[in-house]
C-alpha cells in the first residue's frame, strides 16, 4: 500500500472521529438540559404533592356536608304540616 493510501485512510478516520466527538459533545449537552428539566419537573411535583388533598379528606368533608344536609332537610320537613311547630 502507497503512503499517500494510508495517509487518505488516516485522515477519513481523524475526520470521522472528530465527528463522532462533535456528535458526543451535543448530546452530552442536551442530556444534561433533559437533567435539568427533570429535577424541575420533581420539583414541581413535590410542590403539588404537598399542597393537594387525599381522597379520604374529601370523603369526609363531602360525609358532614351530607350530614349537615339531611340536618336542614329534616328540619325543614318537620317545619311543615300536619307536624306541630316545636
């Protein structure tokens, strides 16, 4: 094989390596905007987890508004007649 042969093979590698490197260093940069965009979005959801309510709360609030409900609805039905007045 001829020098110059060698030499155009070792340069098509240089050139490919140093674009695989280009290529290597963009994504490393995007992985590390993806990374940031991540601890945001954890951040995000600490901050509605610690603010929204269980299901079991709700229950109960909707429980003793029922309760409080019927308390008015049977009142009101004892208001009327043939009920006496109390």
């Amino acid at each position: 094989m001829e020098d110059t042969s060698k030499n155009e093979i070792l340069e098509a590698i240089g050139e490919f390596s140093n674009r695989v490197d280009q290529e290597l260093t963009l994504i490393k940069g995007e992985i590390g905007l993806i990374k940031g965009d991540v601890t945001s979005l954890k951040g995000e959801v600490m901050a509605i987890k610690s603010t929204m309510v269980t299901k079991d709360y709700l229950d109960d609030k909707l429980l003793n508004k029922k309760n409080v409900l019927s308390d008015i609805e049977a009142k009101s039905i004892f208001a009327l007649e043939p009920f006496p007045n109390r």
